[in-house]
C-alpha cells in the first residue's frame, strides 16, 4: 500500500501559499497595482487552504490511529 504523508505536503503547500500571497500583497500594495496583483494573491490564499486540509486530514488520521490507546 502506497503511503504519503499529507502532514508535510500540506505544511509545504501552506507555507508556498502564504510567502506567494504576501509577497503579491506587498507588491500591489507599494505599487498601487491591485487587478494584477490579485490573481497571484488568490492563487497563494488556495494554496494555503489545500495545504491546511492535507495538514488536519494527517492530523486526525495520526489521532484516530493513536488515539484509542486509553
């Protein structure tokens, strides 16, 4: 059985996502460049968001198989 661990993908995507969302923030913001500058800020937001769900996905994964130890 093929195993991934979706804890470290999902820790990988949502730090992509958010060094790309605020680097796109900061950008539009100094350069007064918003419609430009939005497609990169939703795009690292979505990021961040799927790699959140992989992360808790292994989270409660990992709780429910150690959890029931009492």
């Amino acid at each position: 059985m093929r195993s991934f661990n979706s804890g470290t993908a999902g820790t990988l995507m949502m730090l992509i996502g958010v060094l790309l969302a605020a680097s796109s923030i900061w950008t539009a913001i100094t350069r007064a460049d918003w419609p430009r500058a939005l497609p990169s800020i939703l795009i690292g937001l979505s990021l961040t968001a799927v790699g959140y769900s992989l992360f808790a996905r292994s989270r409660r994964t990992r709780h429910d198989a150690h959890g029931d130890e009492d």
